[in-house]
C-alpha cells in the first residue's frame, strides 16, 4: 500500500443475500485527506463505514486501514454513525469520560482534549446537561468530541450534519478543516453537495458502486459545457419539451427554474427561445453559469439510472446566488 494512503479498498464487496450493498469497491484516502461518499439512501456509504471501522465484515476483496486489518486498525479509528448513539440520560461531561474510558485515554491527554473540543464546540456551557436534553445540532457536537476523545489517525463521519442548523454545519466544518490540516485524515458521507465543495475528493456511489471519484473542481470542469438558468412558465411542460432540443445535453430541475446544460450556450440560448415560443411556453429569463456540483451529479446519476426525473439532493439552506 503507498505510505501516503490511510485507506485502501480493492474490489471490497458485501452482500445481503441477492442484494449486493458493496459491488467491487476500489479507493484509496490519503492523509491528511478529507474524502466526501455522496450517494443516495442505500446507496452503501453506511456499510462502507462499518466495514472500514470493522463492526462489519467484508464479503470479498481487500481492505487495509493503515496498513493493518480494519479491526486491527480500530482503536486508532474515530467513528460517529448516523443516529445519535450516546447515552441520552447521562450528562455531556458523563458521556464523554464514558468515551474516553473505553478507549483507554491517559487522564492528562483526556483532561486537554476535553477542554480543547468543549470549547471548540461550545460544550464548556452544558457540562453539567443530560444529553437528551439538548438541542439536535449540540447532541452532534458532544458525538464528534466522544469520536475525537481518543485523539484518532482516522475518522469517519456518517451524515453529521444531517438536520442540524447552519450554525452548527459551518462550525463542524470549520473544524473538520482544522484538523485535516492537523493531518487527521477524513472520510464523511454528506447529502448535501456544498459540503462536498469543502472535500479535498469526492466518490459518486450509486447501487453498491463508485463510479468517479476526482475533486469537487474537475467534477465540475469535466461536464465542459455551460448551464443556462432557464426561467419559463409552465415548468412541468417545459421540463419535458426543452428536454427534446438537440443543444441540450441535460435538462435539470431546480426549484422554479431549469438548468440547461449547454456545449454550445449561444446557439442553445436562441434554439430554446425558439422552441419553448413554438409550444406555447414563456421563458421570462435566461442567465448563464458555470455548472455546480449538484449539476454534475445529477447529470451523472440520471445517466447512470437513465432516469428522466431530476435527482435531488436536500438543500438546508438556501442555496447561493451564483450570478
């Protein structure tokens, strides 16, 4: 395994009798790295996390986490799953000298690392409250601390931020950037595509498969084409009919507006005017863009299924202006 790679996969599968959750699998994470799994429920990231914490066993190929056999490489693994796994009627300070107990940490490095992550996630307030009395985004902060007590190599992160408030989705990312910088080496899985923007790679997991994986940057520049915002009225209608032109590679739906990705944006721009005037539809405006990396994906995921709806993905925030 190269010495710059804390996790390598090849052709990793698993099985749940016909279903196949893990189909032939092959990544490697480098140090340092923060690496995004996007995919959709059942997609397979969470078996891949269990995999690689080893909870779970692999069907076929081969895994290494820091070149050892995942269950060889645990205690030096850091692991916050997708429900809240804490224990609700212990306090925040209980629960986390609970984490620390298990994973054996020296009192002096346990006494520093407490203070640093309490105030890093202003926990410092709540010491003393039962974790099942806080707030959704608070009770995620006091799982990343139990999952960083031990001070891990790795740590994988399962949809953390998942129904949590903006302030808190900035604050986890701010300091899962920190300590990548640090050279603690990340896998998460997220649904939402601006987080993924912060990922040094991204993985495209569809069905138990990864089908590219490359930066947030050249998934985007690799579409090499422009996206034209189409506002046009009705959208159903016009979904369908500007899907037909022949200077449309894709046609994506985003809220009140169409997102046509273009090769050729000038020649698209008059042949869409043309055929939306020609059906009885009314484009009120179109602007151009650079593609983002919800485009990207879905443009890629629709290929994959050869499905006609647009793919979404959650949106917990309004997204930004991008003109």
């Amino acid at each position: 395994m190269p010495a710059e790679a804390v996790v390598e996969a090849t052709a990793l599968t698993k099985s749940y009798g016909a279903i196949k959750a893990l189909d032939e699998v092959s990544f490697q994470v480098r140090t340092g790295e923060i690496f995004g799994l996007i995919g959709a429920d059942g997609a397979g990231k969470t078996t891949g996390f269990r995999i690689i914490a080893g909870v779970l066993a692999h069907g076929g190929g081969e895994l290494r986490v820091m070149g050892k056999t995942p269950r060889e490489a645990g205690p030096r693994v850091g692991y916050l799953t997708q429900p809240f796994s804490l224990y609700q009627d212990m306090s925040v300070d209980e629960n986390l000298e609970y984490a620390g107990g298990l994973r054996e940490v020296p009192v002096s490095d346990y006494n520093a690392r407490r203070q640093r992550y309490f105030k890093l996630f202003d926990l410092d307030r709540f010491t003393d409250r039962l974790a099942g009395r806080l707030s959704g985004g608070m009770k995620q902060k006091l799982a990343l601390s139990s999952a960083l007590i031990a001070d891990p190599a790795l740590l994988l992160l399962d949809e953390p931020t998942t129904g949590v408030d903006p302030v808190t989705r900035r604050d986890f990312w701010d300091a899962l950037t920190s300590l990548a910088t640090e050279g603690m080496t990340i896998i998460v899985a997220t649904p939402y595509l601006d987080e993924a923007e912060r990922c040094h790679r991204v993985a495209l997991i569809e069905r138990g498969k990864i089908y590219d994986i490359d930066t947030p940057a050249r998934f985007r520049s690799k579409m090499g084409v422009t996206c034209l915002e189409v506002k046009v009225e009705p959208l159903p209608e016009a979904e369908e009919i500007l899907s037909k032109s022949p200077e449309a590679e894709d046609v994506q739906r985003f809220g009140d507006r169409l997102d046509v990705m273009a090769p050729r944006p000038d020649q698209a721009e008059v042949e869409l005017r043309q055929r939306a005037e020609a059906n009885g539809l009314r484009v009120t405006e179109i602007r151009r863009s650079q593609p983002t990396l919800e485009n990207a994906f879905v443009g890629q995921l629709r290929r994959m299924r050869g499905a006609q709806p647009t793919p979404r993905f959650p949106h917990p925030s309004p997204p930004q202006n991008r003109r």
